[in-house]
C-alpha cells in the first residue's frame, strides 16, 4: 500500500511541515503556553539522573589520530609532492 502524503525531502519533512517548524522558530519564548505542564518539584530534581546514554567524547582520540603512522606518512607524501 502506498502513501501519499505528499512530496517529501531528503530529510523526510513535507513543506507544509518546514512551513510550520518556521513558523514555530520564529515564535518568541514569552509567548509559549506553559500552563498545561506541571511544574519540576524538589522531589523531581532529588530523584534525578544523568543521562545513563550518554558518553563523553574520549580527549586522547584526536591526538592519537593525528599521531597515527597512516596519517604521518601521508602528511609526509603531501609535502613530498608540494616541494616538486
């Protein structure tokens, strides 16, 4: 079975959905509705956790990469040719 919804882009969003997401960046804060969600209590912020899914970028990554010999021998080959 096939849907037509309409003709989407490569993200996936009709243009009336680009439209709308528009239109709702371009909203100011102070005009937002908060009155149906309830507030954050110190019960809440007591009982809270850090993401559990989030992991850190390692630091040591980077310069392990560009210590690498793949990347050094090609930093190497680089120059080689910009001298010739």
């Amino acid at each position: 079975m096939r849907k037509s919804a309409g003709r989407t882009t490569a993200s996936g969003l009709t243009a009336a959905q680009r439209r709308e997401i528009a239109a709702l960046v371009a909203q100011p804060d102070y005009t937002i509705d908060y009155s149906d969600i309830p507030p954050l209590t110190e019960r809440f912020w007591e009982s809270a956790v850090r993401n559990p899914f989030y992991r850190p970028v390692n630091p040591m990554s980077a310069p392990r990469w560009l210590g690498s010999a793949a990347i050094s021998s090609r930093v190497a080959a680089l120059e080689r040719n910009k001298r010739s």
